[in-house]
C-alpha cells in the first residue's frame, strides 16, 4: 500500500478497524498466567482469589494494527541495498520480513486473520 495514496475514506475504514501496537502489550499482560502469578505471590489462598484466576479470560488477538510515528517505525536505513531509505518490510512493529521478527509477525502466528491488516503510517522526521 502506498501511504502517499490513502485518502480519508480509507483513513476512516482504519479507524474503525485497526488496533493499535500498544493493543498487542495489554492482552499479554492480562493473561492467565499475569494474574496466576499475581495470585501466588499473596499468601491467601482463598475462595475468591482462587475464583479470579479460574475466569481469566484467555488472551484475543487483533484483526489489524497500524503504527504511528517516526523513523524508528519505518525501518529506514535498514535495507543494504537501498541505504538512506525507509524499508517497512523491516519495521519492528509491522513489518513483514521473517528476519525481523516484528510484533505484526509474532501477532500473526497467534491469529491468522491479522494477514495483510498491517498499516505503517509513521513517518520519518516526525
């Protein structure tokens, strides 16, 4: 997708559709085993502590995500053979190059209807 393309309709469609990178940090940090741990580290083991841990809901995946910001969301200067240039396929965050490992790839592993729902909308200088 070319970013110089997008116009307002298609803006407005990802707003309504899009989870932000920081999304992807929250589910992991509610999961079960978050609250597990924090649930051993009290030396009660009561009903009701025992009950939060047994109705933790298990961990969702977003449909789409996009970033927001500068350089180091774009891969720039991360591509030797384009030096100086941005390489969104090298993004930490949406990019899709196997050697990078970005958080869009790992999301995709989890939930395979993230496929091609990955919008880089940083912007270098910013």
């Amino acid at each position: 997708m070319d970013i110089a393309r997008i116009d307002v309709v298609t803006i407005s469609q990802l707003g309504r559709t899009v989870a932000l990178v920081a999304a992807l940090v929250w589910p992991a940090a509610c999961s079960s085993d978050a609250q597990t741990s924090a649930t051993d580290q009290t030396s009660s083991t009561t009903e009701e502590s025992t009950s939060a841990t047994a109705s933790a809901t298990p961990t969702q995946w977003p449909n789409s995500m996009v970033v927001l910001g500068h350089s180091g969301a774009t891969g720039w200067n991360s591509d030797p053979a384009n030096p100086g240039t941005d390489a969104i396929q090298n993004s930490w965050a949406t990019g899709d190059n196997p050697q990078v490992d970005s958080i869009y790839a790992r999301a995709l592993a989890q939930n395979p209807a993230l496929e091609g729902n990955n919008f880089n909308l940083a912007v270098d200088g910013s």
